[in-house]
C-alpha cells in the first residue's frame, strides 16, 4: 500500500495591492486583513499547509505606488507567504529597486528564466525545497516574456536581461533538483493561463511536474484545466478569493494520488479579521488619505474597462483628455494601464491613480498614413482579442474599420476623412509603448526620426489626467464607436 500524506497548497495570484475589504450587499469582501485570517486558521487546522504568491503583488494601489512598494513588502512580511514567484509588474518601478526590495522580503522570491546577457548568471534563485511534513516540495518560478518590455525602460540594466524558454527552463531544474528525495513539483507560473495550457503540454512526463499554478491572465475558474495529467489552476486577481489544493501525496512515487481544489471566498462569513496586519494598512492609508483623498470632479455617470481587449467607455474617456491636452491628432492608450473596471461619477485624486496608477512620458510620434496603417494592422493581428499582444484605446474622430476574422483593415477615417497614405499624423503613446514601438506597433524608430524627431509632450501622463479633471465638471465620455471590427 503507497505512503500517503496530505498537502493544503493556498495560493494567490496578482494581488496588484488589493488591501482594503470592499462592502458589497452589506458584506465585506476581499482586503488581506480577511485573507490573512483565512491563511492562519487553515495553518491551524491542517498539518501541512504552504502558501504562494504567483507574482503580481505590486501596482493597482494608491498605497502600493505612493511607497514604490515597499509598503507591499511589509504587508506580505506579515501575509508570510511561503514562497513567491515574480510578475512582470514587480520590475514596474525598476530592476535595480526590485533587487533592492527582494531584500526586504522575509520570503523566498523564485524565479527560474530570466537572466543576465551577459555572463549567464540568474538574477533571482530559480527554486526552492520546502520540507514539510516528512515531504519535500520543490517549487519552480517562471515569468511571461513581457517583463522584457518594462526593462526597457530602466536604461540602467534593462537591456543586460533575457527571459529564456520556460519548458527548457524547468527541464534543466528538474534534472538538476529533482532527485528520489523530492515527492511533489509545483510550478509556479506568471505567463497567462492559455500559456500555462501550452507549457503543460510540452512538459516531459519523466520531469514529475504535478501541479501548475498560475497567474498573469487573471482567469477565473470553477474546475482545475488538467492538460498532460498536471492540474493548472489560477485564482483570478485580488484578494476577494484564494485558491485551495487539499492534496494526497504518494510518496513512494512521488505524485499526487488524489488532489480537491476549491476557489475559496474571502468574505467576513468566512474568514476571521487579522487586526494586526490591520493596523499597519491603516497606518499607511491614514497617510496615503492626506495626500489623494480630495475631489477632481463628478463626471455625468459611472464609466467602466471591464475588459482589456475591447473599446470601454473609460478607454474613451482617458485617451479623449489626453488628445485633447496636449493638440494631438490621435492618441493611443494602452488598455493595460487601466487598472480598475470603473470610475465615478465622484473622482478622487485617489480613484484616478488607482485606475491609472502609471506616470509615464507621453510622447507625440509622426507617422504617414501608410505607417499607421501598418502600425494599426500590426496592433490587431490574431490574438489582439485574446489578450496576447498589446491593445489600445483611442481618441475622438479615429476610426477603425477592421475584418479581424481574415485580417484585413479596411480603412481608417479621422474627423470624417480618409487617412492618406502620404499626409503626416501626429500620434501620442505612452513612454511603455515608445520603448517598445518594434514589437508593438511594427515600426522602427529610425522612420520615426525621418518624419520628424519624437518628442516628449508631458514628463508625468497621470499630471495630464489629473489637470484635465479639475478643469472639466460632469465631463461625459464619449460613446461613439471608434473600432468597427467584423
């Protein structure tokens, strides 16, 4: 008969500085002082119980921004996950701060795929063994590629690190590590859950992966996804739940035997209060409250981003304040840097930064019309609508008529005329996005030049939003149709 021996995995996923409980119905819901309740009396009611973070602490939050997140690092002390895996908004406020944040962290931080150009050597530990319970647990930590785009932007070392292959990355730990002595493997992923799904199926069986669980995607399931006989699991984004592994371990074999996952709310019928943790979040909001808690403005309604990949009213609303801010002819913004899924009708300065919680340049780039055709086209190609490239909002009067099914744009208009192949537009886009125009946007910096020399138009996109909302009262998005897709 196998030795089995039961292993209670928690875990989370993209928190993005989720502190505060929010009342729905009456009820409080989410915010780590509850999450921490519900981790502690699971540590007391079961034996063997881990928790991990699949990246994505940072961002989202005026208290996480304000303390370039060192404010996170202390509430995850006293969250005491027992290991974590990177996101790419991790290196959101630097490489270097990064490094110097791991430092405070009383927790491991894994990661096993990216590294420095030039010598080879990782820049974080790729995994650790965690013994518990007479087992040993290896986890493994990998990253999306997309950390490479924020890099960038950190002129310092950005360009002096690579993401290598996740699947190469895990053969070569589990080679390496994964000896008789190990019973469980768990990767811990922050690459998107229809990668996780394509990581699985390249997994060679003999490396003894048992468990995926990921982030990044922020996907919301009800069932564990098994591809290749690893369960992938992911806890959607925030702190209003947590995903659950109740685990029987074969450790004569070295597998699972039998595994129940459950997404567990965080709800105060559920999970009692950490008043500790309590208190040193309210010690930094008294503080952050002072500064942000003041009105810009009433807007006419609510305005809501439910999802990244399609046009929002919010998307209408920002990209049409910066168009009209800084005399573009268009402005792109990228969906991505809207953080929350609505806003209003009262705005907070505290509401407009933790829905666009970024302080990037805004750059004025001019572009032919053959050029934004490209660019547009490029921007669109297969998989724009499934959150696996870069997708944008855009400003009042541009228009977008596109066949996404054969991927063929049709035309573009501009206050009602025909964009010219031979006339020159003048675009905005973020510092993120200029840093990245190749591989986002499909051209070259070199063309740019020829046109005309980009120019930084604004130091600080979110001064430009806040400005805007003083100024305007009941502002009104608009709610024309600016892509036409078929």
């Amino acid at each position: 008969m196998a030795n089995l021996k039961k292993l209670t995995i928690l875990h989370s996923n993209d928190l993005h500085g989720d502190f505060m409980a929010k009342e729905i119905d009456k009820e409080l819901l989410g915010g780590i002082s509850m999450l921490s309740g519900y981790i502690n009396k699971v540590r007391h009611e079961e034996e063997n119980v881990l928790y991990t973070i699949s990246g994505d602490m940072f961002r989202g939050s005026i208290i996480d921004s304000e303390y370039k997140g060192m404010s996170t690092i202390e509430i995850m002390n006293m969250l005491t996950p027992d290991v974590v895996t990177l996101g790419n908004h991790e290196v959101d406020y630097g490489l270097a701060h990064l490094l110097f944040i791991e430092k405070c962290a009383q927790f491991p931080i894994i990661n096993a795929n990216m590294y420095i150009t030039t010598n080879g050597v990782r820049l974080f530990r790729s995994h650790i063994i965690k013994e518990i319970g007479g087992m040993k647990v290896l986890f493994i930590g990998l990253l999306t590629e997309e950390v490479l785009h924020s890099t960038k932007q950190d002129r310092l070392i950005g360009s002096f690190v690579n993401v290598h292959e996740a699947v190469d990355e895990v053969g070569k730990i589990c080679n390496a590590y994964r000896t008789e002595d190990i019973d469980f493997t768990v990767l811990l992923t922050h690459i998107g859950y229809e990668v996780d799904i394509e990581l699985a199926k390249m997994l060679d069986p003999r490396w003894g992966v048992d468990i995926i669980i990921g982030g990044h995607s922020h996907t919301l399931l009800t069932e564990p996804t098994v591809v290749n006989n690893i369960p992938i699991v992911q806890a959607a984004t925030g702190t209003a739940q947590i995903g659950r592994f109740d685990i029987m371990v074969d450790t004569d074999n070295n597998c699972i035997d039998s595994y129940k996952w459950q997404l567990i709310p965080i709800d105060d019928d559920y999970c009692p209060r950490d008043y500790d943790l309590e208190a040193v979040i309210e010690r930094y909001k008294t503080e952050t409250d002072k500064k942000y808690k003041r009105v810009l403005t009433r807007l006419a309604d609510k305005y809501t981003h439910p999802k990244r990949e399609e046009e929002t009213s919010l998307g209408r609303l920002f990209s049409d304040a910066f168009k009209d801010s800084l005399g573009l002819d268009i402005m792109m913004v990228g969906s991505g840097s809207i953080r929350a899924p609505e806003m209003g009708p009262i705005v907070m300065l505290e509401d407009l930064l933790q829905v666009f919680p970024y302080s990037d340049e805004v750059y004025r780039i001019t572009v032919t019309g053959e050029q934004l055709k490209r660019m547009i086209r490029y921007s669109l190609r297969t998989g724009a609508l499934q959150g696996l490239t870069e997708f944008y909002q855009y400003s009042r009067g541009f228009e977008i008529y596109f066949d996404y099914e054969n991927q063929q744009l049709e035309k573009l208009v501009l206050d009602g005329e025909e964009i010219r192949d031979d006339k020159f537009y003048a675009v905005g886009i973020t510092s993120f996005h200029y840093e990245n125009l190749p591989e986002f946007l499909n051209i070259s910096y070199e063309e740019l030049k020829k046109n005309k020399e980009p120019k930084v138009v604004a130091t600080k996109s979110a001064d430009v939003l806040e400005e805007y909302f003083c100024k305007h009262e009941l502002i009104k998005a608009a709610d024309d149709q600016r892509l036409h897709l078929k």
